[in-house]
C-alpha cells in the first residue's frame, strides 16, 4: 500500500478502492469493509490491518501447496530472468513442451495431448470448440448440441456459461449459444443430506433422463457432454456412486465426446491426482486449471485424447490444424511455476497426504451437524459444502453473514449463497482443519 493509500485508508474514505471493479464480490459492501491481503506466507494471509487469516480455501481452490511457497518462487525468479516472454504462434519454448508431457503423464488412457490456455473459463470454452470441430472433421458435423447440467459452472465465457446451470451467472446475458440443453443435477437435499462422500443410491433415473435428452434431440445432433466431477462453485454436491461411471458409458455408446471439467478436482483435491482416475473413468477432454501451477501466474489447459489430437493433424495435411490459440497460452513463467509445482506433487506426497487426511476432514466438516441454520454437509476429499437455511425474502444473506463472522475468527471459507465451502490447503495438518471449523462453528452460532 502506498502512503497515499495508506493515508485515505486510515482517514476512512477508502477512496483509493473505488476505481476497481471486483470480479464476483458485492462491491458496494466490500468497499465499505475491505478484506485487504497485503501479503501471504504459507497457511496464511496477513492483512492490512494486521491480521493473520488462515486461507482455509486453498486462494479460489488453487493454492493448494499454500502461498509463496518456496521452490515455485524460485523457479519463477530464475525465470524471469531466462526468458520472460516466448511468441505462442509458431514458437515454442522448452519448458511448455515439457510440462505437455508431465500433465500427459498424470492422465489416464490416451488422454495425452495438452492445449494451453490462461484460465478455467477459457479450458472450457477450448474443449467445447475443440468437440464440435472434432466431430465436424470426423465427417459428422451435424453433431454441434452441448449438453449441461444444472448447477454446474464452467467459468463465465459465452461457451462456459451455456453449458453452466447457476441461473444468476446466465440470466443477465441473453440467448447465449444455441443448441444446448441440460441434465438434471443429480442431488437431491431431501433424500441426500449430510451424506458422507458419494451417495449409495439408484443412478439409473439420471442415466434414463439423460438417454430422454439425447433421444429428443437424436444423438446425431449432439457432440459433447460436458459435467465436473463434483459441482465446486455450486456448492460442493458429489454425484453418487457410479454416475461418472455410468455418464461415460452412455455418452460412449451414442458417439457422444465426455468433457470433464477438473479445475477444481484436478491436482490432489479429491486425494488422487484427478477425479477420472479418482472414478476410474476415462473422459475424451478434461480441462483443468488452477492447482497446476498454486495458482501462482494464470494458467490452464485442455487435455484430448490422441484420437482427438489425431484427426485434427489427418484433416489438416498443411497449415494450421485448430484456428484457436490465446497470445499467453503456455507463458514460459506459467509453465515454470507449473514445472515446480508438479515436481513438488511428485516428491512430497502432497496427493497422499490430502487422502490421509481427508477422513478426518470428514468427521471434523460433518460435527458441524447440529449447529444452528445447518441444513446440509457434504464433502469429498478435501473440499465441503454446508448449506445453510435460507433466511425468508433474502437468499443469500445468511451464507454471507456465517462467512463474515467466520472471517472474524480469522478463517476465510467462501459462501456462494447460502452454500459455504471450505478446501483446505492439501498439506494442511489437523490443527489447520480444527481451527477451520472452530472458527465456522462460531460463525454459525453467531449468525442471525
Ligand atoms: C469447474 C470449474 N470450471 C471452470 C472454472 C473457471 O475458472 P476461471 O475462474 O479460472 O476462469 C472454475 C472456477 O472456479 C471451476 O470451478
């Protein structure tokens, strides 16, 4: 903060905040009380009122090594100073080629070919134009319809919020793409709550709604179903046992392309590099973003399988095969912190730990059963949602005051709603968990 700023702040004016536009933050109330993160080490914020927040949230589900941590600083200095900027059109630098092959590696199947873009938003609306060119050059290009799910979220480019299903996140912005439809979101509060991890329940009515949708539309028109494995965003809902399965089987047999959105679940959340090898399904494109690099410079990627990256260089024998491309895609500083990152996933057993962990996390999230205004608790891995009642007239306001009130105990979570989430950092220990949710039991009885 400069003494300027400083100085407005101190005089209470917060003028210095207002030429922001804050991205998905009510920006009235936030200017009026500012969470400002001055600096981060660790499990921790430090903010600039002197505070040490525990960021029981990972960053945005991204930090999940925690902030600054040492090697993925390293790697990005030494970077800076090699080579700060490469042309991503008809140039390549090493360190992108590699770290192509260390994602590839990490995937199941064939899953190994690796396009890079610079945000979740863009992994999704990359996959979805890669899907319908693909099945264009494969000779069936009546196959351009989308298919969603209600609930879920994929970012916030036209692509993305078509085939997204939170209504406040489409319902501003027009007729969005054509040709989309959605399936049913496959968790129900009234037959589900406070299920632990994925529920054993009958998966066949959401398969058979599924096969409704495709038959209406007659699977020659569809090109790709597109789902995350566990709605993130939405409020931390897991399918139940043999969905994911089950989605693959279907979508395979009627030639329609799976989409698999790992932003969140990619890179150790679920305690297993990745949700498809989590579910032991085999998707045709799975995005990811986020936890590749700690979050450290923007950075995310579409992975194909080779059939797919296969018929692009067949049908183009010359010239460019995919008329797509972003002027940061596979920024060498990006790809550094990736490179660091992933290695530190390797060697450390950060992956184990999160699995280890992750039944206590479960006991810990799930003795908040109870508490006031609890409705619902899920979790998987090391992520949970807990759903308060809605206040009567003012969804939504409950969740945000449990957040701020867990704030106050020095914890930050995210309310989406009155869906509150908490992913911890994947080498938090069980002090970092308790603390979590001490700090969210206060919240909730604090709360009006
Ligand atoms: C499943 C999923 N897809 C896409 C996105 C969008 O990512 P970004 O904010 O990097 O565009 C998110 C962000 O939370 C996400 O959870």
């Amino acid at each position: 903060m400069t003494n300027d700023t400083q100085a407005a702040n101190n005089a209470g004016k917060n003028d210095w905040l207002q030429s922001y536009w804050m991205p998905f933050t009510p920006n009235k109330a936030f200017k009026a009380n500012p969470r400002i993160n001055e600096r981060a080490e660790g499990f921790y914020y430090h903010t600039s009122d002197g505070r040490k927040i525990l960021d029981s949230f990972s960053g945005l589900w991204c930090c999940n090594l925690g902030h600054r941590h040492p090697k993925i600083s390293e790697a990005m200095k030494a970077q800076i100073d090699e080579l700060d900027y490469s042309n991503a059109f008809n140039f390549g630098h090493p360190k992108v080629f590699e770290m192509a092959n260390v994602i590839s590696a990490q995937f199941p199947g064939d899953l190994d070919h690796v396009f890079f873009v610079n945000s979740g938003s863009e992994a999704a609306d990359t996959a979805l134009k890669i899907a319908i060119a693909y099945q264009r050059l494969k000779g069936e290009g009546t196959r351009t319809r989308l298919i969603g799910r209600v609930n879920g979220y994929h970012g916030v480019g036209f692509g993305g919020i078509s085939v997204g299903g939170m209504v406040n996140n489409r319902k501003f912005f027009g007729s969005l793409l054509p040709g989309v439809d959605h399936m049913t979101f496959p968790y129900d509060m009234g037959s589900q709550a406070f299920t632990r991890g994925e529920a054993d329940i009958d998966v066949e009515p959401f398969m058979k709604e599924l096969e409704g949708v495709i038959a209406l539309h007659d699977a020659s028109t569809i090109a790709a179903v597109i789902v995350e494995p566990f709605a993130g965003s939405g409020g931390v809902f897991v399918p139940p046992k043999n969905y994911m399965k089950r989605l693959r089987e279907v979508t395979k047999k009627h030639g329609i392309l799976l989409i698999v959105d790992e932003v969140i679940s990619g890179f150790g959340r679920m305690g297993a590099p990745n949700a498809a090898t989590y579910f032991g399904v085999e998707p045709d494109i799975v995005t990811i973003a986020k936890g590749i690099n700690n979050g450290a410079v923007p950075m995310g990627a579409a992975i194909v399988r080779k059939e797919i990256y296969d018929t692009f260089m067949e049908a183009m024998p010359v010239g460019v095969e995919f008329f797509h491309g972003y002027t940061y895609s596979g920024h060498p500083l990006a790809a550094a912190a990736a490179l660091a990152t992933q290695q530190i996933f390797a060697e450390e057993g950060v992956y184990d730990h999160a699995k280890e962990m992750s039944a206590y996390f479960e006991e810990a999230a799930h003795s908040l059963k109870g508490e006031p205004h609890v409705i619902d608790i899920r979790n998987i891995g090391l992520a949970a949602g807990v759903t308060v009642e809605t206040r009567a007239g003012a969804p939504g306001a409950r969740g945000t005051d449990v957040f701020l009130k867990t704030y106050e105990n020095d914890v930050a979570i995210r309310a989406n709603g009155d869906n509150l989430a908490i992913a911890p950092i994947l080498t938090m220990g069980k002090a970092e968990i308790d603390q979590t949710i001490e700090a969210l039991r206060k919240g909730l009885r604090a709360a009006a």
